[in-house]
C-alpha cells in the first residue's frame, strides 16, 4: 500500500488533494507498444469448486444467503482511510456475525504498532536460502498479527520481483529469481496461515519500479508491458506458488499491465489468476488504485482498499453505496456481487477466523492510548485503541537467526575473517550505530540515518528496540574505536594489528517518500553506496593494511571502486537486518558461526552490464509512461550468461570460513511425464443465489442513524434506492459494458485446475540426492546445494543457459561431517510455457537430456545429473 498514517492524511502529497476526482476516468492505452494487447476475460470465474475450499463456500453460502444488499456492499469495501484502528477496515455484517476485516502492513512486521518484532526483510530472507526459516519467521508474524487481532497479513511482496537493480521495493521480496521468490512465498504463507492469519501475496503485476506506478487524476500508472511467455515463467511464477499454497488473498498492482490498470484488468484478474490459477480466495486493490466502479467488478477485483477514490478524505468511493446502487440499477449483476462477497467470507472461514479472532487491540493511528476512533474524521469519538499487547515472545531468535543466516561473505582475503576478539578495531561509518535520533524517529523509516535496518515506506515495522552492529562489536571486543563519521576522520597511525571495518549503506523504498532525493527507488544514488560509502573504504584502504567492509543494503550496488584493492581483505552483505543487526554480526564476525548467506541477486562490475531496459527506470513520459519488457526472459544472471558477461559476484555465491565437498550426486525419475500435463479436473460445483435485483429497501439508510463524517457507507437514501432500482427494474437503460464482455461460466483453460494451476505441474518429476560434507578442519558451517536447469539441446525454445529450480540448506556441519540433501524438480520446473498451445510444455519429452548443475553458486556448478540416462558426474567445468 501506499500511504501511512502516524502524520495522518497530511502524509499524502499535496498534488493529490487539488481536484475532487471521484469517477475514475478508463485511461488511453493508445502508448502501449505494438503487439502488447490487454485483451477482455470475462465472466470472473466464480469460487468455490475446488475440494480444498467446498467446507468454508458451504459455510460462506449459508452466510452470504442471508445477507441484505447493503451487507454484500458493506463487506467488499474498507470504511475510508484513516477510520479505523488497520491500514485497511472493511465493513461489517454484525447483524450475522461477519465482523469488520483488520488489513493490516508489513510483510516485515505489524506495521505502526507497539510490542513487535522487527523482523528481517523479505531480502534478506530470501538471502538465507533456508527454506525452514523461511517458514519459521512466517510463523512468527502469523503469531503477532493474530496477536494484535489482525485478520489479513499484507505480504508476502513478490513483485517487485527485482527485475531492475534501481527498483524501489525489491527489498521487501526475496531476490531477482522467480524460484527463489516463490519459495520464499510459498515459506511465509505457509508459516502465517497456519495461525489463522489471512496472508496477502503482492503486488499482481508487474510493479518493479517505483516512480510512475500510480494513476492520478492526470495521468495514468505505467504500463508494464509483459508477453505471455515471460509473465509465466517469471514474474507469474511466484504468484502461482503463492496461489498453489493456498493464499487467502492478493493485492493488485498500481500500474498497468499492457495499458490496463492492475486494478480493473479482466485478462490478468479472471483469465489468469482466477481461471488458469484457479485463485479462490479475495482480490483487494493496493491502497488508493480503484479506478472504476463498475468496470472493476467486473474485471474480477473482490475488495476496494481502503475504499475511498484515487483521492482520499472527501467520503467519495466507487463501491461501497455506489456498488449499492449500481447493482439496483442492474449494471452490476447480482450474481458478481455475491461471488464477491462470498469469496471474503470464505477466506475468513477457511483460516478459521469464525473462531476466537478478538478485534484489533492496537492502532496504526497513534502509539497513544486513547485516540480518536475515526482520525480521519476530524471530529470522531475517541476512546482507548491501544492496549500494549506484547506479541513478541522468543521470536527475536527466529529474526536473529535469518539476519546471521543471511550474512553473506563475498571476499574473505587470506581469511581476514574471522577476527580474534583481542584484534585492534577501529570502526568506521554512521551505519555501525543506531540513528542517534532512535529507532524509529523518522517516520516510516524515510531516512538513512545509523544502522539501515530495513527501507523506507509502507513496508516496515517500528523497532522496539535495535541492537546495533557497534554494541554487539563492543560487547565482544576490548580494542574497539569507533568513528561515528561517514568522512574518513585523522586517525593514529595504524599498528600492524589493526583492523578497520568500515560500514556503508544503500537505502531505498516506497515512491511515496523521496529520501536524499531518491523517489523510493534509487534514482539519485543509483548503484554507489550513500553518504559517500565508496570514499569511506578507499581511505580506509589507503591507510590500513587490513579493512573489512560491512554492507547493509537493498540490492546491488557497484563495488568497483575498493573491490580489488588489496586491503580490502573481507567483505559481507548483511542486507537488511531488522531489529537484531548487531549480534548477528558480532556471531560471524568473530567466528562463532561460519558465514551462510549467498546472494539473492547478481552484482555486476557496471550497471551498463544489464540491457537498458533493466538497467534503468523509465522517466518522465507525456501520457502513460511504457516500460516494455523487451528483454524477456533476460534479467540477473539469466542475462549475464546468455551474454558472457561475468559479474563481479554471481547470483547464489557466498563463502564460509570452512569448505564443502558435495559429492554422490543420484538422480531418479519420480513421476513419468507426457508432453503436456493430463487433462485437468472439471470445475466443482459453485455455490448458487437467487440473481434477482433485491428489493430498494434493503439499501436504505437506517431511520436515525447517525453518519460519521466522511465514513463510507454502503446504504443509499431511499430516494436514491428507489431511483437506481426503477432503472433496474425497468431493464431498459443497459450499461455500456466493455468489449468482450460475456456473462456465461465457462469450463476454464487446460492449464488450470488446481489451485496454482493444473495439479500435475507439481508432480515431482526428478528427485537428486547428494552429501555434503565439511572438508575443513577448523570451523562447522551450514552448506546450500542450489540446482539449475538447463534444458535439451535442439529445442524449438530458447531458454536461458541455466535457471535456479530448487534449493537446501544444511544444518551446522562440523568438521569432518555430512548431510545427505535432496533437491526435487517438478513437471513445471521441466516445462516451458508454450503461448500457442496456451500450455506447460515438456520439450524434453521423450527422453530428452535435460542436465541438472548442482552446485554452491550459479556460476559453481561442477557436478551435473543428466534426465536421459540418469547418471550424474562431477569434477566438470561450470556451464556459465
Ligand atoms: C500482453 O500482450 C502480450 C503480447 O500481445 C500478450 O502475449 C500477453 O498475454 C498480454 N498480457 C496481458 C496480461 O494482457
Ligand atoms: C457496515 O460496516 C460498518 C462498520 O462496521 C457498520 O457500522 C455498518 O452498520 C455496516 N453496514 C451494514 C449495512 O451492515
Ligand atoms: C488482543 O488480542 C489477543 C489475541 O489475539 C487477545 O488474547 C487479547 O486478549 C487482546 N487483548 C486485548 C486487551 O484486547
Ligand atoms: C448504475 O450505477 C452506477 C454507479 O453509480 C453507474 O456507473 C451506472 O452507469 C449506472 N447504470 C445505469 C444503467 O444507470
Ligand atoms: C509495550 O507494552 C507495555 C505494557 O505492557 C508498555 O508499557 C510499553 O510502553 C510498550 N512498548 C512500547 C514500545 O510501546
Ligand atoms: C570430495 O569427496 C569425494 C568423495 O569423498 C572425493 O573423491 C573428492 O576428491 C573430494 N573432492 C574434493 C574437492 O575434496
């Protein structure tokens, strides 16, 4: 989402508050490239027909059947920003129970609250490579927005998926890898869900930079502009994970994909993921991107967050009393309405939130105990809305423990590291300390000041407390000076023992604050480190013979200036730690544990080694900026490879103080494959609804109820009830309905059927076990196995040279010991998607060789499993 409070509305721009706009005008596509065509699909698929969701649409119908139109109307849209205790409040339905929804931010944390845990960020999980705490810190979050009494998780974010290096948000996802990304989601909800927790995969699609992603009154969001082979297999891919998993929600995109708003586009919301990914749960907008009333219904959007118009504060919405009466005057089939409607209390029954859910006992409007009830209304009762609730527990060590795991050590010359206790350090950086301000002084984080803990925008959580790098070195170390200064101070002359660390940072975020200039994504930075970071170490360079550096960043940046200096002897990213920065560093630094973490994406030596159309952000542009996606399947180290280009440090890489030996490579087949997968299962049953336009009364306003000022209500006056239900009644006057638009329930595609799409994509279809043992001597340490595809020679598809498809981590191996890991390749993970056949395809069918690299980096891959004779050798040269 977009905006947060804390300032309340006066956080929203300015630019934003000039006219009253509350019809969203259906933008031009006349800009979109040639060839890029957002084609009509409609109906929206109803939910409900799959076995795993037929108990909770059984209990929804009995529900949603009672339900007055006014009720419908009420659930699918939120009360108004700012008018109620979670970044989103539907209405409710308590005469039946249904309560209001508590939506609420971040994918890192329980945003805007007290007693929380700041949890590391997506990136930095994803850095882990560990599925298990993957799941572990997903379970932790579930726990404390249950705890709060929040009914949605707004995360996990996969798209951005990092697509360009300078993208605001990639940060709050898991890396520049569609495989990657999806089993970090598929981890997180998964681990949320489990306590009953609606999670929310985001943002649906297409969103991979910042400035230019909102339609405003003027002009409309970018259009990102997608061919279907590369929406499927990289930027759809997580999605479908996320969808297989069995999320309960997903947000939609601000910009537009091939010219179409995210938010009303009927391609992407019923063709794609309700039909072909058999999506059963709710579609919200992001927060302020609902454009159209009537046309985004029926383009398949469930749910209007936070329920006002583009802009906010003026009691204006397209639903809420407006869906009231567009579906009296018939524009609306009732029959869309209560698939809505029925699809929301459906997710609320399948995560058993009919049970012991109490309300929110926490507000992202103030960190006070009483506050208004309705903020946004300037005079609003008020009352208590914070009651302090500690939702903490133990879960400091689950975050502790993906902030070490990630660390990751790309340089480590004549093994600098680790570091005796007793060494000499002289620190070097304002980033080895907590903002001196606190924590938490500016709000949602827009500011790089001390320690970069996480970035900036609505995607993050308040510390409650921080344990900064420079305590933890401290703590550990007696010979410890540190210079708070990012300009190299006069400094003693060094002994032969000293060390410097010097720590730097690169920040960015949501478009809606611009820091140091920088428009959430990092447009002025670019790839060089803030503050000057590079001077830092080339000075620190020049005057000791043995410098660490210390990272703390959202992606990539360019390491050329210092890199190869030779007293640059060391260097680790340690992403975005979150509250537990410090000891996790102080545990890899000093040698309790090795250095686990490999790189979630590529670092190239110049940002010019990526095509231009990753490279850079699209600037300014009369009309709908175009952001084609010309390089396809092409970005990261899918680029880099297919163009020989060898980046500095390759996506995956990552050293530890000890070695691993990875051998006894075996390879079987599991489940035989066909050319395509095996017809789907046929739609399940729907629930069924009388479609008769209700009766005027049940719209109307209560007799005497007292409104809140600039609430958003469902109810009309009876005057204006009884005019839109003449109009609907009378059948005559039709609405113009867009092109294509058809009202009949259809089988739905071949490639669907389950939910994520047809069942038998995830089939495993070959299984490789191998150990791995410690070869070292001195230090234990965690191992990860990756495996990259590549696919049969002679194949009518290009496909990149080698692409991730699964992954293990290793627990603690001590010198000397071994784990046997297993990595598992699925019908899908063999296939290619075929835009003829509108299909996964297995072009290797047949007894195709397909060959598996396994290896500890992308471009470390000297053993390969082979699919034809199911053999595996190693000691081989990398493919990349
Ligand atoms: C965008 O246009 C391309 C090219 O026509 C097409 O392959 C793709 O399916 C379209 N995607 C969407 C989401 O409309
Ligand atoms: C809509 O929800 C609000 C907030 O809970 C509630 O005050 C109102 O009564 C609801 N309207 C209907 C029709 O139930
Ligand atoms: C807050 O919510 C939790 C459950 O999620 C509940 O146990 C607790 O009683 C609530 N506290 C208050 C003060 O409402
Ligand atoms: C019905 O109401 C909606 C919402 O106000 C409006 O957009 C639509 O044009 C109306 N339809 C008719 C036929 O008047
Ligand atoms: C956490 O809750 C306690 C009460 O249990 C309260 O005293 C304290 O101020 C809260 N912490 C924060 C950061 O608000
Ligand atoms: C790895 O282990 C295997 C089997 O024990 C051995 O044959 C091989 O030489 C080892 N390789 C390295 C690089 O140590």
């Amino acid at each position: 989402m977009a905006l947060r409070s804390g300032a309340l509305w006066l956080a929203i721009s300015p630019s934003l508050l000039g006219p009253v706009c509350h019809a969203g005008p259906v933008q031009p596509r006349d800009d979109v490239p040639a060839g890029y065509v957002a084609a009509p699909y409609y109906p929206t698929p109803h939910g409900g027909w799959l076995p795993s969701w037929t108990a909770s649409y059984e209990k929804a119908r009995a529900l949603v059947s009672q339900m007055t139109l006014a009720e419908k109307t009420n659930i699918t849209g939120g009360v108004g920003i700012y008018m109620g205790p979670c970044v989103g409040n539907t209405g409710s339905a308590l005469r039946l129970g249904f309560p209001q929804l508590c939506l609420q931010d971040s994918a890192l944390g329980v945003a805007s609250a007290d007693n929380v845990t700041a949890f590391p960020a997506g990136i930095t999980t994803g850095a882990t490579f560990d599925k298990a705490l993957m799941y572990a810190r997903g379970a932790a979050l579930g726990q404390e927005f249950r705890g709060k009494g929040a009914n949605v998780y707004l995360g996990p974010a996969v798209g951005p998926l990092g697509r360009k290096p300078l993208g605001g948000r990639n940060w709050e996802g898991f890396g520049s890898d569609p495989v990657l990304q999806a089993v970090g989601a598929r981890q997180t909800i998964k681990g949320v869900q489990e306590q009953g927790v609606i999670a929310t995969i985001k943002h649906f699609i297409g969103n991979e930079q910042e400035m230019y992603r909102m339609y405003n009154p003027f002009q409309p969001g970018y259009s990102a502009n997608i061919d279907d082979r590369t929406l499927h297999e990289i930027y759809l891919w997580p999605f479908a994970e996320g969808v297989h998993a069995g999320v309960g929600s997903v947000m939609t995109a601000y910009n537009a994909v091939n010219g179409s708003a995210c938010s009303q586009n009927s391609y992407l919301i019923n063709g794609i993921l309700k039909d072909e990914l058999g999506f059963q749960g709710f579609v919200m907008s992001d927060w302020l991107s609902h454009i159209s009333g009537v046309d985004s219904t029926l383009a398949g959007l469930d749910m209007d967050m936070p329920g006002d118009t583009q802009v906010p504060l003026f009691g204006f919405s397209l639903w809420k009393y407006e869906l009231t009466r567009s579906t009296l005057n018939g524009s609306v089939p009732l029959d869309r309405l209560n698939d809505m409607a029925t699809r929301i209390v459906a997710a609320w029954y399948q995560f058993g939130q009919d049970k012991n859910i109490p309300p929110p006992n926490f507000s992202s409007n103030t960190r006070d105990r009483d506050g208004p009830l309705y903020p946004a209304a300037l005079f609003s009762p008020s009352g208590q809305v914070n009651w302090f609730v500690n939702v903490q527990a133990d879960h400091y060590k689950v975050a502790r423990q993906v902030a070490q795991d990630a660390i990751t050590l790309l340089k480590n010359s004549g093994s600098l590291l680790p570091l005796s206790t007793s060494r000499l350090l002289k620190i070097f950086g304002t980033d080895a300390a907590v903002n001196p301000d606190g924590p938490n002084a500016c709000l949602n984080r827009a500011c790089d000041k001390g320690t970069l803990g996480m970035g900036w925008g609505s995607g993050v959580a308040d510390y409650p407390y921080f344990d900064d790098p420079i305590t933890a070195i401290k703590k550990r170390a007696s010979g410890v000076t540190f210079y708070n200064t990012d300009s190299f101070p006069s400094v003693p002359a060094p002994t032969a023992d000293d060390v410097a660390i010097v720590f730097i940072n690169s920040d960015a975020g949501e478009n809606s604050f611009t820091v140091e200039n920088n428009h959430g994504d990092r447009d002025s930075a670019r790839l060089s480190a803030w503050h000057n970071g590079d001077e830092l170490v080339k000075k620190a360079a020049e005057k000791y013979s043995n410098v660490v550096v210390v990272v703390h960043t959202v992606g990539p940046l360019i390491l050329e200036p210092w890199i190869d200096l030779p007293s640059v002897k060391a260097l680790l990213f340690a992403h975005l730690p979150g509250q537990e920065a410090g000891e996790s560093l102080a545990n890899i630094l000093f040698g309790d544990v090795s250095p686990s973490g490999h790189l979630p994406y590529s670092i190239t030596k110049a940002a010019t080694d990526l095509p231009d159309s990753i490279a850079n952000l699209k600037g300014f542009a009369l009309g709908q900026v175009q952001d084609t996606y010309s390089e396809g399947l092409y970005i990261d180290y899918r680029y880099l490879n297919k163009m020989s280009i060898k980046p500095r440090f390759a996506f995956g890489h990552g050293l530890s103080y000890t070695t691993f030996n990875l051998s006894g490579a075996a390879i079987s087949s599991v489940t035989p494959l066909s050319l395509i997968p095996p017809p789907r299962a046929a739609k399940g049953s729907t629930p069924a609804y009388s479609t008769a336009i209700p009766p005027a009364a049940e719209a109307y306003f209560p007799t005497g109820f007292n409104t809140i000022w600039r609430y958003l209500y469902s109810w009309l006056s009876p005057d204006d009830a009884n005019s839109a239900y003449a109009i609907g009644a009378a059948g005559v006057k039709k609405y113009t309905y867009p092109v294509g638009y058809k009202t009949t329930q259809t089988a739905g595609p071949a490639a669907g059927g389950d939910q994520g799409g047809n069942a038998a994509l995830w089939d495993v279809a070959f299984s490789i076990s191998l150990t791995i043992r410690n070869s070292g001597t001195q230090f234990g340490g965690k191992a990860v196995a990756q495996a990259y595809l590549q696919y049969p020679a002679g194949i009518p598809y290009d496909t990149p040279i080698v692409q991730l498809r699964d992954f293990a981590k290793t627990d603690t191996l001590a010198p000397g010991e071994s784990a046997t890991v297993t990595l598992q390749l699925t019908r899908k993970d063999v296939s290619v998607w075929d835009v003829e056949a509108q299909n996964w395809v297995v072009p290797g069918v047949g007894g195709k060789r397909y060959t598996v690299w396994i290896g500890e980096a992308s471009d470390k891959l000297f053993t390969a499993c082979y699919t034809d004779t199911l053999t595996c050798e190693s000691g081989l040269a990398s493919p990349v």
